[in-house]
C-alpha cells in the first residue's frame, strides 16, 4: 500500500475538488500551447552558449549563459501583477528572485512581481487554481501526483545546481567503528524537511544504497528547517539532509560523516508556471524568465561571491548573516532543465512509495519552450 503524507493528501483532495467543481481544471497545459505556436526570434547577447542540450548530464557541463544584461527587456503593453510564491526567502537559492526585484529587472518587463512566503502544501493547489501565478519550488512528489489529477503545472526553469565543493546534502551520525566510507545506514532514521516526497529523495537513495540502505530501509522524521540540525546533534535522528550553510556546522567534526549530495550540474528545482503563466498569458511567462534570465546572467554568472558588495547586499535581502554566507561557495545558478530529471524523481517517489497513479511522462511535466524563446533558442 502507498503512503500518503499530508501533503500528498492534500494535494489528492484539491485536485478532485477543482475537477468535479470546474472539469475544466484538469485541461493538459499542453493543449493551449498546442493550439497557438509562438514565434521564436534570436536575441542579441544569447548565443550558441544560451542553450545546452538536455540530454548532457555530464557533472562538470557548463551552465547556458548569455551576455551580461541579456536578454534585453521587452516590455509588455500592459504591467501584469504577478505572485510567487515560495517557501523561504532566505535560503540562497531564491536569492535570483529577490535580486530581480530589487534590481527592477521584472518591471523593465511591465511585470509587478510579489515574492509571498507559502509552504508548500498551501501554495501547490492555489497555483493550480491560479490564485497565485507562480511556485519557485520543485518537482516534488506532491506536484508530479497533482499533475497526474489534472493540475495544470509545469516545472518551466531550474534553479541551480550545488558547487563541487559544496557538501550540502545527506550527513550521518557515525557509530563505533563506523566512518565516512563505511557506514551501515539501513534502519536509521533520517530528519528532513518535507519527507519521502521531496526531491531530494532521488539524490538521498542513491547515497544510501551505497551504504546498505534505500529509502525502503530507513525511516523519516519531518522537522521544521530550524530543527533539522538539532535533531541530528541531540540524537532525535541518525542522518538529515543539511542545506547550505548548515553543512557548516557540523563540517570537519569526526563524530558525522557526508554521504551525498546533489548530483552536480542537475537542477532538480526552480520555477513551476500554473495556468495562468502558461496557458491563459504566456506573454508574461515569457517576460517573467527573459527577466530571471537576464538577473542570472548579470549577477550571477560566475563566483559571485567573490565581489564582497554583493555579498553585503545579498545578505541584507535574505536578511542573514554576511559572514554565514560567505562561508559557502556559489551555487551554479541554472535556469535550464536537464532531461530525464522527472523520470529519476519519480523512480525515487515509487521506492519510497509516495507515488500516485503512472509515472508522468517529461513532456506533460517539463515545458523548455518559454525559456528557450526567452533566448532565442528555436527547437
């Protein structure tokens, strides 16, 4: 028998709710892209380098890029307001968002963008309503299940990938006689913040199975952020997935030991476009990425942190500790989506039997389009 979490519940409940009260809520968001073929055009400052094909996995693939400043605004005829939601504004990965609104770089587009503090569970079923527009989020088992309802989502750009150096990811508690390259993870149980159907199931399993364990073998205990790491010090939990910076905290002890992480150059989160973005105003779908595009590529091209102005200012957005920040390397910020990532996820989401119905194929889950017109890239 599957598990259900709250979230997936959740999710379950709305879905058949917008379907019997609309029927129309479940319309594949395919269909209106189907019907009305958009012209892609080049854009100066995107080249060759602006796309990467989806197919290369390769760990150490270099991130699409345009020039500095591009892809230049295109303003809308009309300013649309759009709302975000996501579940942190502090976690760096977000940073691009905030930076794009405090740089203006949406409303260069005609675009009023509002960043809105939502958990998950909350946000999912209002986007696929459309009262709010966007989730800077992930792929998440909930989604891929609410897609497999009739949800009209889909995950339109990444968000970035982990820098080799990072060691954000799964940290264990070692026993006697136990160390980094021996260690018997099967029966542990492990602190996270969403459970079985977070993403990072995918990465998680494939560390655990190098240490005798699988998501079927260990068992999970959700906390809140702010908790995850006291759990693992107060021994509540034997491992948890620590994010950057937290890794830091317990980096260079010899009582834990990092397993895994992240596959490198594999976005496995960013930006999911509801109905609205991607049915009913694609215009501003487009608008929306030209502008993160455009952000990703004017501040964080490279080693950002490396310019300690910007760090200062980051740190004030995200409202953190200039120093915390600092103490980590830069993410490689990715807007692009590698293929095959949903298939992986949702492989993950079945081990750990939070999956619902039939894997969801890529294309009815993965919408490369708008990005690819945001840099001129013709398929």
């Amino acid at each position: 028998m599957r598990t259900r979490t709250p979230f997936t519940r959740t999710v379950a409940l709305v879905a058949a709710s917008l379907l019997g009260a609309a029927g129309c809520a479940g319309t594949d968001a395919s269909d209106a892209a189907d019907a009305a073929p958009r012209t892609v055009e080049p854009v100066a400052g995107c080249g060759a380098g602006s796309w990467t094909d989806p197919s290369d996995l390769a760990p150490g693939r270099e991130p699409a890029r345009c020039e500095k400043g591009a892809p230049a605004a295109r303003p809308l005829a009309g300013k649309r307001k759009i709302t975000v939601a996501t579940g942190t504004l502090s976690a760096e990965y977000v940073a691009p968002l905030q930076v794009a609104v405090a740089k203006g770089e949406f409303a260069k587009e005609g675009l009023d963008v509002s960043l809105k503090v939502l958990p998950a569970p909350d946000a999912l079923p209002l986007l696929a309503k459309g009262d709010v527009d966007a989730q800077w989020a992930a792929p998440e088992a909930a989604v891929m299940n609410g897609i497999n309802g009739g949800f009209a989502i889909k995950w339109v750009a990444g968000n970035f990938s982990p820098a080799p150096t990072s060691k954000s990811g799964l940290w264990v508690r070692l026993k006697d006689g136990e160390s980094a390259d021996h260690v018997d993870m099967a029966g542990r149980r492990l602190g996270t913040m969403i459970g079985k159907g977070s993403v990072i199931a995918y990465p998680m399993d494939t560390s655990l199975k190098k240490h005798g364990g699988g998501l079927d073998k260990i068992s999970f205990q959700q906390l809140g952020s702010a908790d995850v790491l006291t759990a693992l010090r107060n021994g509540g939990v034997d491992s948890a997935w620590l994010l950057d910076p937290v890794w830091r905290k317990v980096d260079g002890d010899e009582k834990y030991a990092f397993l895994g992480g992240q596959p490198l150059g594999e976005p496995l989160g960013g930006l999911l476009f509801g109905p609205t973005l991607l049915n009913e105003d694609p215009d501003a779908g487009v608008a929306f990425l030209r502008a993160y595009i455009r952000t990703v590529n004017t501040y964080f091209a490279g080693d950002y942190k490396s310019d300690p102005a910007f760090v200062a200012e980051l740190a004030e957005l995200m409202k953190i500790d200039e120093a915390t920040l600092r103490s980590t390397p830069s993410m490689r910020m990715d807007w692009e989506i590698r293929a095959g990532t949903t298939d992986r996820l949702q492989k993950a989401y079945a081990d750990s039997g939070v999956s619902e119905g039939t894997p969801v194929p890529e294309d009815k889950a993965v919408d490369r389009a708008m990005y690819g017109e945001a840099v001129g890239h013709k398929p």
